[in-house]
C-alpha cells in the first residue's frame, strides 16, 4: 500500500474510533511529530519511510481483526484501534537518515529524552490522548519476549494475568512485523 493510501485509511480510522475533537488532536500529533514518514526499523521490517505507519496500521487491523475474531473484550471497545495505531509512536524520534558510501540508510538517534519502548510511546502520548489502563499496559508489554531485560518476565505475567489484551497486542505486533514483513 502506498503512503498517501496508508494515511488515507489512517484518517478514517481515526475519524471512525475518535471523538471529533479528539481526532483532531491526535492527527495533529502524527503530522507534528512525522509519524508518516518515519521507518519502523533501520533495518528490520519497514525499514524505510512511510514504515511506521504501514507497521502501526497493520497492527491495528490485526487486533481489530482478533478482536472480532475472538470476540476479545476491551475497556473502551476502540482500544484495537488506539493501541495498535500509537504504540509504537516512540519511534517517530529515533531514527535519522544518513548518506553512506552505498546510499542512504536509518541509524538510531540518542537525542531523545526519554527511553524504553512502550514507555517512551506512553510518555509521548500523555499530552495527546487519555489512556485507560488496559491500553497502557498494551503499549508497555506490545514487545513481549522481545524486552530484553529477562527480569522484566515477571511483570509481563503479572500484566497478561490482568489484561489478557497485552499478549493479544504482542501476537497483533508479531504478525505484522514477522509474518506479514511490514
Ligand atoms: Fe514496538
Ligand atoms: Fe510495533
């Protein structure tokens, strides 16, 4: 799909899971921070721009299809659409483009002022969106096995045992970025 398709389906997905005034906001925070262009990765799966928000879109359709296919339970039934859009808004910051001898590629900044994953996603939203606690939790665990500190394995039980959506927000991101490529 192209990017300006990606947008386009973006919008009205926004326009369709958010109060009016609320899209507004939230539109006005994907422009401001570049969502759009932004990659998902330097190198792994949408590794180019516009692939953060082909990553982030076919996450939120997963968990919207999951949702309905499973008949999962959420506190604010759009949470599907808002978690898979947003968690992974962190990297709207962490990547620049730098021209090597073979082209141009992503590298990672060490500019930004806040660090982690889904926590840095959760603190970049806080002026954008109220989030219940079931999405926080989504935005937190969305990495799963993929945190890297093995201690943390513990609170990721701890949050699947309150919020069975954070291992369904997992299997959403791992579908997208390991069985789909995007
Ligand atoms: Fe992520
Ligand atoms: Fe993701």
């Amino acid at each position: 799909m192209n990017a300006e398709n990606i947008k386009n389906e973006a919008y009205q997905l926004i326009d369709k899971y958010f109060m009016p005034a609320k899209a507004i906001i939230v539109k006005d925070f994907l422009n401001t921070y570049g969502f759009w262009d932004a990659p998902a990765s330097t190198k792994y799966h949408g590794n180019y721009p516009g692939g953060l928000a082909e990553h982030s879109l076919a996450v939120a359709k997963n968990l919207l299809m999951l949702t309905e296919k499973l008949g999962l339970k959420w506190d604010n039934p759009g949470s599907p659409f808002v978690v898979g859009l947003l968690h992974d808004v962190c990297k709207m910051d962490q990547y620049k483009l730098i021209s090597t001898e073979n082209g141009y590629q992503y590298v990672y900044t060490n500019d930004s002022i806040y660090s982690h994953h889904g926590e840095k996603s959760i603190c970049m939203l806080a002026n954008c969106v109220t989030l219940t606690q079931e999405e926080i939790a989504c935005i937190r665990w969305h990495m799963g096995a993929y945190e890297t500190d093995t201690n943390e394995w513990k609170y990721y039980g701890n949050a699947i045992a309150k919020y069975p959506n954070v291992l369904w927000t997992h299997t959403a991101d791992m579908m997208a970025s390991h069985i789909e490529g995007v």
